[in-house]
C-alpha cells in the first residue's frame, strides 16, 4: 500500500522561552523540522506538512537557507492539531494508501519504528505507539486524589498510522475536545480496535530545554 504522512508543526516556542517556533529552532546544525522530514523521506507516498500561515516565510527561508529539497507540500494549519490534520487530509487524493501522522516536534524518531508502525498497520489497519509507564501515577479529580494502578495505563507517541479510508471518517466528523490524537478520532469515529505497537523512549516530543538536549544526544548516536 503508498505510504503518506501528514507532520504537524503549528507550535510555539513558548515553554523553550523562544521567539522561534519551536519546530524552526536548530538541533545538530539544522532547523528541528527538516530532521523529521528527513526521516520520513522514504516513504512513497507525498509528505505534507501543516503550518501556521504566518509561518510560511519563515519556512520558505529556512528551506533556501540550508538548501533543503525533501519534495514536501506545506498545508495552513488550523485552530487545533484537529483541523490541522483535516486540511492536510484533503491533499491525498487516492482511496487505498496508508497515512501517518506523526508530531514535527518528535525529530529523533527511529526509522526502524516508522517501518514498524507502517507494517503493523498494513496488518492490522492501524497501529499507534506506546511506551508502558515508568513513575507511579495518581489520579486527580475535584474530591482530592487517589492512587492508580499505572499498569492499566500507557503513554501515546506519534506516527499513528490508519487507512486513508478510516482517517476521512475521523476527520469527517465534529471536533471535541477529547480528539487530542488520531487513535481518540478514529475510536469516536469508526469503532475500530487501536492496535498498540511498542515505541521508544528515544522518540520524545520536544516542548522543554531538557527534551531538546536528550533529542540532540539521541540524534548524535543515530548518525
């Protein structure tokens, strides 16, 4: 089946203290977003990726700037990740291909994950990443707090992949709050069983100072 993903880069720079979105800011000598791209750059399929419109200069120069040429289209991103992903949605026209989704912030994703991720799918129709629980866990609610089991809870990391089929019905329908990932619209949407694959620890998403420094350190032993 083609191959497609869908990046989504709409973030800020804010808890990095940055004026620079977050995705532009350099890690190992290159804008943060090109090391996602990169990753996915096997793919056969297309690579679009979701900006703010406000940010698409920025871009234009970055990509000039450091002679970028991964073939890519840039999309408006929308009010949410939600939205966002729903514009990109419109970009992929054929009716049997698989699309990952997968966060702009999140560079140090392994190859070998993303060629999991894409075949668990193809198996199974879809696949999402996970990492098990490491702390102890409490659950919070307006009366105090309680212990939880943190067995009977994990962690969701991106690319989550689908068919192309069961991601329009997502993305088809009403946005709610809860649509926080593509597994929580797809669930809402069409019913389907979220197949879990195991993910790394490696792939962090990047939003503090400390997340940048382990991505650096990761993407230095991947070279």
């Amino acid at each position: 089946m083609r191959q497609h993903v869908i990046i989504t880069a709409g973030g800020s720079g804010t808890r990095l203290q940055s004026e620079l979105p977050k995705q532009f800011l350099l890690l190992n000598k290159l804008p943060m977003l090109m090391h996602t791209m990169k990753k996915f750059s096997g793919i056969s399929g297309k690579i679009i990726v979701t900006l703010q419109e406000n940010h698409f200069e920025t871009w234009e120069k970055l990509c000039s700037a450091y002679q970028f040429e991964i073939p890519h289209e840039i999309v408006s991103g929308g009010e949410s990740r939600f939205h966002s992903v729903k514009n990109a949605m419109e970009k992929i026209t054929d009716d049997d291909s698989l699309i990952a989704v997968h966060d702009g912030v999140r560079p140090a994703v392994s190859e070998e994950l993303i060629q999991r991720i894409f075949d668990a799918a193809e198996k199974n129709g879809n696949a999402v990443p996970f990492l098990p629980l490491s702390e102890s866990i409490r659950q919070v609610d307006e009366k105090g707090n309680a212990y939880a089991d943190r067995k009977n809870f994990i962690s969701i990391q991106t690319p989550q992949c689908f068919s192309i089929k069961s991601l329009r019905r997502a993305y088809a329908q009403k946005f709610i709050e809860s649509f926080t990932d593509d597994a929580a619209a797809v669930e809402a949407a069409t019913g389907e069983k979220i197949f879990l694959v195991e993910g790394k620890k490696q792939n962090v998403k990047i939003t503090t100072m400390e997340d940048l420094i382990f991505a650096e350190q990761v993407m230095s032993m991947q070279q």
